[in-house]
C-alpha cells in the first residue's frame, strides 16, 4: 500500500517558493501589458470605448477561465511541467501579438495571453505540496506577491513603449517571460507527490472526471464568492481607480497611474503578511477582519460623488486625502483576505488543491473583468461615481452574512485549524 509521500527538504522547498514568485511575478506582468500598450493601440485603429474595453479585458477573461484546467493539470502532472508550458505557450501568444496589425488578430493573441494569469492556479497547487498545513498560509501569501507584477508594467513599460513603440515591449515582455520559464525549470524540481508517485509511494492521479468531485461542494463556491470580493474587486478598483480620479477629483492622467500604481503594491505585499496571520490567528478570524473593514470604508465611499471635474460639476463628497487614505485602507484589508481565502483551500482539500483552486482564482478573476464594466454601467445608470462602491458594500455584505450563516450551522467545535 503506498505510504505519503515524505516531505521536501527546507532547501527544496524555499527554492520552488522562491522561483514560483519570481515566475508569476512576470508572469503578472505579462498578464497586465494591455493596460499600457493597449492605450497606444486604440490610437493607431482609432478603437471605439468599447472595443478597447474588450482588448485589454480580454487576456483577465481567458486567464481567468483557464485556471480551472491548469489547476487540474498541475495536481496530476506537476507544477514544474505545467508552471513551464504555460509560461513558455503565453511568451508565444505576446511575441505573435507584436505581429498583428487588426483587431480580431489582437483579441486572438489576446487570449493567449491570457495564460499567463492562469499561472496563479499552477503556483498554488505546486507550492502547497511543499509545505505542511500549518505553513500553507504564509507561503502561498508570500507567493501571492507576485501580484506586484501589475506595478512593475505600469512602470517600467511606458518608458519602453515611448522609446521603442509598443511592438518592441510586447516582444521584451515575451522574451522576459521565455527566459523565465527556461530559468524555472533549470532551478526547481518536481514536487513531493509527484516524485513520490514515480517512485510507486504514492497513488496514482485519479480519473479525470474524479477531479471535478470536491466542485460539488457548496463551500468550495462560497470561498469562490469570498475571492471573488478580495481579489477581482481588487484587480476591479486598480483598473478604474484611475478613472475615477481623473473624473471626480481632475488629477492628470500621470498622477492618476501612479496613485493606481502605488495602490496595487503595498497591497500586493501585504498578502504575504496576511498568509502569515492566517497560520498564527486562523483564516476565519482575518476575513472576517476583511469584511468588516471593508463594509465600512466601501459604506464611506458610497458617499454620493457625481459630476465631471473636466467640465467643473465634479462634486466629491469627500476631499482628496480622506478618499485617498479611506481606499488604500480598502486594499490593505483586501490583501488579508485573498490570502486568507487560500489559507482554506489545502487544509479542507489537501488532494484537490489544483481543482478547488483552479475554481476559486478563475471566479476571482471574473470578478476583475465583471466589475470594471458593471462600475460603468452604474456610473451610466445614476451619474454616481460612487455608485461602484454601494455595488462593493452590497456584495461584501452578501459575504458576511454567508459566512455567518455557515458557521452557525457548524455543530461542536471548528472541524479544521483554517477556520
């Protein structure tokens, strides 16, 4: 009868974290490149707000569906094969978007694109393999860092753009990307349960559809709703923070960026602080720390706001240092909470990471690509910039009050240290 496998020694370990960071790191990068590029693009095909808003949406819809699959994929061949396919399938896809020249062939390349958002399923099926539960918290929160590849775009790609066109950056961001993957499998090695497996310690990956089994299970989608607040209405606000600034408080498209910038990697280095709390205090303790902050800034937020400062009606019902310290506060919290989300998944699923987390990241990562467009369509609907925020608060409430629900219907004590 196969015995479990024996866990990696300290230094496999903190190597697959570390490479695994450094690679969705880039591979966030890679993910978000539309929102630089992609301004310099609609100039050139003259693109309606529309057909922009479904270019640079597109790569967050494709990597967020494929999630799911590349979940499953890494739980039954192993992150390392799988971490570098997808980098090396989506250096492809960016080194064939700087070729195109119409937009159906941009959305195509687009979408492949998009694979390096699906990156985040991979890392958080491989890396738990790594570590034992009452560690899972803080490394998949360290991993989670990689978020901050957002930032690194939004500084570093305007200037490359500027001076060599936004052909050249499309092609030094595939080729960081390629580089990366050949790095990665250079300097990490198969996880426990996959060298375990080969050796005949361990059973062998289940039939395909058994993969699906855990989906079944209500919890599984009320951590996708928790995710879906933490993380897509975080990839949401960093997406149209700038917007709302520009329209309501008349900041300059420079200032705006930066602001969104600076907003995404405090944020982002947070989660790392928040897998942490989640091993000391547990899960359940920080998100409810999440929503409950998170309702009374996103209630402060909903203050009516309407108008437009380029025409002078711009009203503001808050002045610019409380609205600006009232967000970064929002993201602060929401940082906890992504990874307090993830801090459940190995300890309920410990079979099922790639599948249930595949679920929960590609739900999180809809919420970034609905959200933008339901803000804007409230904004149309009312003429209330601060109508996206009400949106916010009735969907973190819809989250206390499930959880709450949930843990009143636990009987006797809580049946595992996430909760």
């Amino acid at each position: 009868m196969p015995h479990a496998p024996a866990r990696p020694d300290p230094g496999s370990a903190n190597r697959a974290l570390a490479m695994s960071t450094v690679a969705f790191t880039t591979c966030f990068a890679v993910w978000t490149i539309f929102s630089i590029i992609g301004v310099r693009i609609k100039e050139e095909l003259g693109l309606s707000e529309t057909a922009f808003g479904l270019l640079i949406g597109m790569p967050v819809l494709s990597g967020s569906l494929v999630r799911l699959v590349l979940g499953i994929w890494t739980d039954r061949f192993g992150g390392r094969i799988v971490y570098t396919a997808t980098m090396l399938l989506a250096a492809a896809a960016t080194v064939l978007l700087s070729f195109a020249t119409t937009y159906n062939q941009m959305l195509l390349a687009a979408l492949g694109v998009g694979l390096a958002g699906g990156s985040f399923a991979v890392g958080v099926a491989y890396v738990s393999r790594f570590y034992p539960a009452g560690k899972q918290g803080t490394a998949l929160g360290i991993f989670g860092v990689g978020n901050v590849g957002a930032a690194v775009t939004k500084f570093v790609a305007p200037f490359v753009l500027v001076a060599y066109g936004w052909e050249t950056t499309a092609l030094v961001w595939a080729a960081a990307l390629a580089v990366m993957a050949v790095v990665f499998w250079f300097t990490t090695e198969d996880d426990p349960v996959i060298v375990a497996r080969r050796q005949g310690a361990a059973a062998p990956a289940r039939p395909f559809l058994k993969e699906f089994e855990p989906l079944k299970d209500i919890r599984v989608w009320r951590f996708a709703l928790y995710y879906f607040f933490s993380f897509g209405a975080f990839v949401a606000l960093a997406l149209w923070l700038p917007r709302y600034l520009i329209g309501v408080y008349g900041f300059d498209i420079k200032t705006a960026g930066m602001i969104g910038a600076a907003y995404s990697i405090p944020a982002s280095v947070v989660r790392a602080w928040g897998g942490h709390l989640s091993d000391k205090i547990g899960a359940r303790k920080v998100l409810w720390w999440t929503f409950a902050v998170s309702a009374v800034c996103t209630l402060i937020l909903s203050a009516p706001s309407s108008g437009n400062a380029a025409d002078g009606t711009a009203q503001a019902a808050l002045s610019t240092p409380v609205f600006i310290a009232v967000i970064f506060v929002l993201g602060f919290f929401m940082a906890l909470g992504k990874a307090a989300v993830y801090k459940h998944i190995p300890v309920y699923y410990p079979t099922n990471v790639g599948a249930v987390g595949g679920l929960v990241g590609m739900i999180g990562g809809l919420g970034g690509f609905v959200l933008p467009f339901a803000f804007g369509a409230l904004k149309d609907a009312t003429g209330l910039w601060s109508s996206c925020f009400l949106l916010l608060f009735v969907l973190v409430a819809l989250c206390s009050a499930w959880m709450g629900l949930a843990i009143r219907r636990m009987a006797g004590p809580a049946p595992v240290p996430a909760e």
